[in-house]
C-alpha cells in the first residue's frame, strides 16, 4: 500500500542523499555535565538504547555510523536496538538497508556484537563493544509472506512493529487513528503476530493506534497469556497533557496510562523517547535531565520500576527530517503539530551518551537507588528479551541476575585489565 507516509520517508531519504551537506554532528544534541560517580555508573551498567536511524534519514556516510556508536561505546553505552526498516519498506529494501549496515560495520572489525541472545548483549558489555539487536519498525517488508517472519528471526530481527503511524495492510498507525481511520489490527496483522509469537520475536506496539494496540493486546492475553508485549519508544499522554502549551489533540504518537498499564501487566516494559517534538507543549530547544528523568519517574510511578526501559529514539542528525518536514508541512496531516514543535525549537533529541550519565544524577537526587536504575537503564529490557527470544521465565532470570552481574562485572574487569 503507498501512503502519504511512505512517499514522504522516501523524499526524506533522497534528500539526505543528495544533500549531505545537511548531516552534522549530532548539532541537535547537548552534552550535559555530570558527576564522575555518574559517569563510572552507566559505564559498569548494561545500558540498553534505541537508534531509530535507517540508513538516509539519519546517516549517510559510513563515517556517521563509526562515531554515532565509537560515541556511545566511550561513554558506556551496551548496546541499542537499532531500526533497520520502517515506513512502507519491501523485503527487498530491509535486505538492502541491512547489506549497508553490515558494510559500514565491517570498515570497523571488532567493535559490534550481533545479537542473537542475552549472553550476546552481556558480551558486548564485558568487552566494550556495541551490541547491535535490530528491529523494524514495519511488517510491510514481509511482501505478504509470513514465511518471512522464519527468516526474519535468523537475520536477528528481534522485535517488530506490524504498521509505522499510516495504515497498512496489518492494521491503523498511530496517524492513520488521530484522522478518524478506525480499522483496528487486521486478520492479517494477527496472523503475523501468531508468528512473531512462534519464533521469538518481540510484539512492539509504539507507532500504532489504540483502537489496534487494543486489538493485540486482546488477541495476545487471550491467546498467549504470559508473553510479555512492549512500547519501545513511546511517550505518555499524561505527563503533558496538562501543560499550559499543550495542544488540544495532543501529540498522536504518545500513549494513554491504560496502554502503558497493559503493557506492564503483559510483563512488557514501556519504555520512553526523548525526542524533543513530542513533548507536547514544552517542545524544549534541549531536552534537560530532569525532563528525561520526568519521563521514567512518571512510569515508574504508574506500571512500576519492573516494568521502564529507555529509548533514547535518537538519531545521527534529525536536520534532513526537520528541514523536510519544515519545507512541506501540507505532507503531514497532523494538525500541523510537528511543524509548529519544530519551530518552537524541538529539533532534536538526547542521544544517551551525552545524557545518560547527567539523567543518572537527577535520578539518584529522586531517590532511585543503584538497583532501579539498572533495571530501567536496561535490565528490565534483557528480561523480557530472554522470556520471548529464550523462553526463560521470568522467575528464573529473577534468580539468576545477582549471580550473573556479579560473573559479568568480574568477567569485564579481567578482560579490560588484559
């Protein structure tokens, strides 16, 4: 199906192509300062982000890449779930977009770890390099053939999202919904769920509708009691609706409290994005610590501290999308709200190595001890990745976390002192 959507990420991928000269060093993104003990802290933490960046629309030279995640790996960063498809993408696309991350990655040999499972993620963590845990944002690249979901999981897909903000045969995006579109999930966007379920891949419902959140979520409690779904990058409705700025529809890719809720009870995680735009009637110039720490208390207020993740939802640059979206508002039918956060200043986001350790402060000033924040920061998220990639409850990761951060911090400390 071509979409409104798909034609503008395709325009926006072929200006970052033939204007590069936009990219710059993460300009968008403020370095805040931090305390040492802060700073050590991520570093001895798995650390778990998301860089939601394919190919075009946020890197464009492989030099990009190398100091995005040379970045993240000095400031201690593990690992991020990195998108590698979204839109309206064919199979044919994923596998492209896939052959030009392997191929930037190989100009560096040895930095990346390619992960398959949670020992792989403690891996990266031991030896300072990046685990790379892909995700598509899209189910369109399956070409209506679910025997593509086998071999998504080979490739190391370990979650996906089944319709990016429009609407799409699987079901209604988050955009598709905020313009009166009510088609839900499909049958076909649970049959994909049905295999998703089989061979271990994570059910991420950010970037969907609510009447088809809903709709998944009936089908899995129903279906697959117990299987944990997630909200990879979503943030809540609730911590700015009250907002002086705020608009009267809100931003439609943020989430009510029940969803969140669900999520939790799932055993899933939510997990929020500090993109500055969808901060609804703040639209910061520079999303400050204490705005990223309002995000994760606010849900670990609501669903628990088992059950918040991060995602920083960053990017190399967000420039070509910004100077896109800025020269041709009439393409996003949102009621003119991202145009109107890009112009109020929110052009960016806070990439975790330039924040992470400064949120970390705010979060200690809140009273979260050591223990909390290693599980928002990105235990919570290797619980669920080894429940749904290994099958192995969560009772028994619960038992065996203390003995396996104390094997890998000691493991870490043998293999740096080589």
């Amino acid at each position: 199906m071509t979409t409104y959507f798909s034609k503008t990420f395709v325009l926006i991928t072929l200006l970052a192509l033939l204007f590069p000269g936009l990219i710059l060093a993460s300009v968008e993104s403020k370095t805040w300062e931090a305390s040492d003990n802060a700073k050590q802290f991520v570093k001895d933490t798995v650390v778990v982000g998301f860089f939601a960046s394919p190919y075009g629309t946020g890197w464009t030279e492989p030099e990009h890449l190398h100091e995005y995640t040379q970045r993240s790996r000095d400031a201690g960063i593990t690992g991020h779930d990195m998108t590698i498809a979204a839109g309206s993408y064919t199979w044919d696309q994923y596998l492209n977009e896939l052959q030009i991350y392997r191929k930037a990655m190989a100009e560096t040999p040895g930095k990346y770890v390619f992960v398959r499972s949670t020992r792989d993620i403690e891996a990266a963590h031991i030896q300072g390099k990046t685990a790379v845990i892909w995700n598509t944002q899209t189910s369109t690249i399956l070409d209506g053939d679910l025997k593509k979901v086998a071999l998504l999981k080979e490739m190391g897909i370990a979650s996906m999202i089944l319709s990016y903000n429009d609407l799409f045969r699987a079901g209604s995006g988050s955009l598709a919904e905020f313009n009166g579109n009510t088609t839900g999930v499909t049958a076909w966007g649970l049959s994909i769920v049905d295999e998703m379920v089989k061979y271990g891949i994570v059910v991420d419902l950010s970037h969907m509708g609510p009447k088809t959140t809903n709709g998944v979520m009936d089908y899995m409690d129903k279906n697959y009691p117990g299987v944990p779904y997630i909200y990879s990058h979503s943030l809540p409705i609730g911590l700015y609706k009250d907002e002086p700025k705020a608009t009267k529809r809100g931003c439609y890719r943020n989430i009510t409290d029940e969803e969140a809720i669900r999520a939790a009870k799932s055993g899933g995680f939510v997990s929020p994005t500090f993109t500055e735009w969808m901060m609804d009637g703040i639209w910061p110039d520079d999303i400050t610590p204490q705005q990223a720490a309002d995000m994760i208390d606010y849900y670990v207020k609501l669903v628990g501290v088992d059950h918040v993740g991060i995602a920083s939802d960053d990017m190399f640059t967000t420039e070509p999308t910004m100077n896109f979206v800025n020269a041709n508002p009439n393409l996003y039918n949102d009621d003119g709200y991202m145009v109107k956060a890009f112009k109020s200043g929110a052009d960016g986001c806070g990439e975790l190595a330039k924040i992470l350790a400064a949120v970390t402060d705010e979060l200690w000033k809140r009273g979260y001890s050591n223990e909390d924040i290693a599980k928002i920061y990105g235990g919570n998220k290797m619980r669920v990745y080894q429940q749904v990639w290994e099958g192995v409850p969560p009772e028994q990761f619960a038992k065996d976390y203390a003995e396996r951060v104390r094997l890998r911090n000691e493991l870490r400390e043998h293999f740096q002192a080589r």
